[in-house]
C-alpha cells in the first residue's frame, strides 16, 4: 500500500479564493500538497477548475456542496463535480433549525436519498460533522453514530470536533472502518480556548489517527483548519511540513 495522500480544504483559504481562487490552487500545490477539496467554486466554470488543476498537477479530492443545494439541486451538482473530476460530494453542515431530533431523522432520509442518487451516477457520498452530532438523543444514542446506522453514507470524521466532544477519533476509525474515505485532520491548542491549530502544536494525538489510516480504509487526508491565528497559508504550510 502506497502513502495516503494529502488535501487541503479550501475554506482554510476561503479568503484567498475569493481574491485570487487560481493563485490559490498554484500556492497549494506549491507548498506539496497533492489534492483539494472544494467548499466552493467563487463562479468559475467546472472547465475552468479542471483546467487549473490538470496544469498544477492536483487532483480534486472531494467537494462539500450545502444540504441545501444537495435537496434541491442534485442533478445539476452531480454533472458539475463530474466536470470538474470529482467523483466525491461530502455534506459539509447542518444548519441549526435542523438540530433537533426530528431534524435529524428527516435528515436521514434526505441522506439516504442523495447517497443512492450519488451511487448511481458514480460517485460516493460521505457526511461531515462537527461536535453537536455527538449530543445524545433521547434513544441514548448520538445524532452521528444513530445516521451512520440507519444510512449506508460514508462519514468524514473531523478528529479536531471528535476530540472536542470528548471521544476517540482512532476508535471511531476502527468502529466505522472502510466508511470513513476522508479524514479531516485539524489539531486544537491545549488551553482552555481549544482553538484550532496547526497540526502538532496542539494536543490531538495526530499520530495515532494517521498510524489507522491504511487499516480504516482512508483514501485521503484532508487538512482543514477553520480559524487560523498566523496567516492560512502559513498555518497549512506547517501541517503539511508536520504530515512530512
């Protein structure tokens, strides 16, 4: 088995794509970094996006598309990513008039619609989630763990919200083996803040996530760091520097 490769999510670098979204694809892969994942194409077309890529050699690693969109848009962002060669959409957020219990059950069921959409036209299907799926429900389980049970989608499990909420990103890897394709890698300072870091200057145990990474099925490891107190380009500089 080769070596996972590495991503950086571009809402790290949301600012920088607004002013510059193809400058900000060449200092990525400047820095080394071998894919992206898109939170968002700031207007330009998938032909311009695959363009940009093929010439910098990165490769489209997934895209996080709003639920909103992914309810009422699918057909139309499914031939956009495959445009742009992308074959994985993530589900970035849920917004909070969606947090409730019946929230999350209505969710399931959009989840699972869009998952066997997504399967059909060839591509894969992953949610993201963030501490606030990790509350319990009044069933004595989590939002997370109860839609990861009652649908087949694929979770991108962010070690930085898992650590947050006081459990193990290894055991979740190991439990949800070969359903976890991208891995958010994020590290959160050790004060009371626990503020986002860059990866090794916090406390979130980096190497033992990544020492799972083959047994669990990760296909890549996707950088992210959604505040940064140095510049963004710095704080991914450093991460990518500590992966090395």
């Amino acid at each position: 088995m080769g070596e996972i490769p590495v991503g950086v999510q571009l809402y790290t670098l949301r600012e920088e794509t607004k002013k510059d979204f193809k400058g900000t694809l060449q200092k990525v892969a400047a820095l080394g970094y071998q894919g992206v994942e898109f939170a968002g194409y700031e207007g330009y077309t998938a032909q311009e996006v695959r363009a940009w890529l093929t010439d910098l050699q990165l490769k489209a690693a997934s895209s996080h598309v709003p639920l909103e969109q992914l309810e009422s848009n699918l057909e139309q962002v499914i031939h956009f990513e495959q445009q742009v060669g992308n074959s994985h959409i993530v589900c970035p957020y849920l917004m909070p008039e969606r947090q409730t219990e019946k929230g999350y059950f209505e969710l399931i069921d959009s989840l699972n619609y869009i998952d066997a959409y997504c399967k059909k036209e060839g591509l894969s299907f992953s949610y993201h989630h963030h501490d606030f799926e990790l509350k319990k429900l009044s069933t004595g389980k989590s939002a997370l763990q109860t839609i990861l049970e009652e649908t087949e989608v694929n979770v991108e499990l962010d070690i930085y919200w898992l650590t947050k909420a006081g459990e193990d990103p290894v055991e979740w890897m190991k439990h949800y083996q070969n359903r976890t394709p991208f891995i958010h890698l994020k590290d959160m300072t050790t004060d009371g803040e626990q503020f986002f870091a860059p990866l090794g200057t916090g406390g979130v145990d980096i190497k033992a996530v990544m020492q799972e990474g083959h047994r669990a099925g990760v296909k890549w490891w996707i950088v992210e760091q959604d505040h940064c107190i140095e510049s963004p380009l710095s704080s991914i500089k450093k991460s990518l520097a500590y992966i090395k």
